[in-house]
C-alpha cells in the first residue's frame, strides 16, 4: 500500500465493539483500493441491483457505518470479518488485513441471499449487531 497510499480511499473505520463481536484482532480506518471497486464489477455486477453499483462506494460506507450483522469467515478467523446490511437485497462486505503492511481494507462486496443469511446466523458463523 505504501507505494499506491494516494489512490486509497478511507471508506469507514471498525470500532473495537464491532472488531470483537466477529472475533477480528484489528480495528481503524478500513481502505479501498480501486482494484476493488474492478473486482466486485468483474465478479459481482450481475448479482447486484443498479442502484448499488451506481452508487458502490456510498453503499461500502454504509455497511461499515450501520451493519445488520457481523461475522467471521472461517479459514480467516481474526483477519477477516463479514458484514451484512439488509437493503433490498443482503449485502455482504468482505473486509480483510493486510498483515504485512498492517491496514484494514474491502476485499469484495456481494449479494447473499436470505437462506444464506439464515443459515450463517444458525451456524454461528454471523450474529445481529446492535449498535
């Protein structure tokens, strides 16, 4: 990141209450990198609704400001941390650390749906979050 810092955008911050509901080591600021914003077109752009990807980096933000639920991914317990937000659809933000360089950035965002949802709240694996 030191190399591109310029072209990094600070999207939101994990507080430390939302860090520990999913069990993630680190919180701060949280990163976006352009690269993301060609991913998640590339990878997810059919999935989602137009007016999310007219409007990508205003929905990150919200995520991360208001999720719905919190959880972890479970091969990446502690560098990596899920947040949903129900919108029209379940949007789910991928938010991981970079350990070598030590920041907090979006590494994908996607659509889940409500089955989905449910069975990550029954397995554990996502938890309501109250602000």
């Amino acid at each position: 990141m030191a190399n591109d810092k310029k072209s990094y955008k600070i999207v939101g911050e994990i507080n430390k209450e939302l860090a520990q509901t999913a069990e993630f080591e680190y919180y701060g600021e949280v990163y976006m990198s352009p690269g993301v914003i060609k991913h998640i077109m590339k990878k997810h752009k059919n999935n989602l609704e137009d007016y999310v990807t007219n409007n990508i980096i205003d929905y990150i933000k919200l995520i991360i400001r208001k999720p719905d639920f919190v959880g972890k991914h479970p091969k990446k317990v502690g560098t990596s941390i899920e947040l949903v937000k129900k919108i029209e659809q379940n949007l789910l933000l991928a938010i991981d650390v970079d350990l070598d360089e030590h920041y907090i950035y979006v590494a994908s965002l996607y659509p889940i749906t409500e089955a989905k949802l449910i069975s990550r709240i029954s397995s554990g694996r996502v938890k309501k979050f109250k602000k």
